[in-house]
C-alpha cells in the first residue's frame, strides 16, 4: 500500500513540476531565444495541464500496481 501510494505521488509530481520546468531550462539555454520567452509565458498553462495528466497518470499507476492483489 505505501510504494503504491509513493509511486503514484512521484509519477504525479514529476509529470505536473517536473517535465515543464525541464521543457524550460532546455528552452532556456539562450534566455533571449523566442523559444524561451514563449516557454515562460505558457509555464502555468504548461504545469496545468501536467497536473491533470499527472493525476490521470497517477491514478493508472495506482490501479495497476494494486491489480497484482487478490481482495
């Protein structure tokens, strides 16, 4: 119960924080690069969205980790 709980939590916030802050250092690279400006501009819209298909995510992982134990 508590690695389901911990993994599902991990995959949540790596999706939600991680994949667009990580989409902004590559853009970043040169901070006066277009591509770097739009990224900061959609950051929120960017963790949104992650945030929902983190919990999509999340919710999956959780579902399949615990479809292994018999009830």
């Amino acid at each position: 119960m508590k690695r389901r709980v911990l993994i599902s939590v991990l995959l949540l916030l790596v999706i939600a924080a991680g994949v667009p802050l990580l989409e902004l250092w590559i853009k970043c690279q040169r901070p006066a690069s277009e591509a770097c400006v739009w990224a900061k501009a959609y950051l929120p819209l960017s963790v949104g969205i992650g945030a929902v298909i983190g919990v999509f995510a999340a919710a999956l992982a959780w579902f399949i980790l615990g479809a292994g134990k018999g009830k």
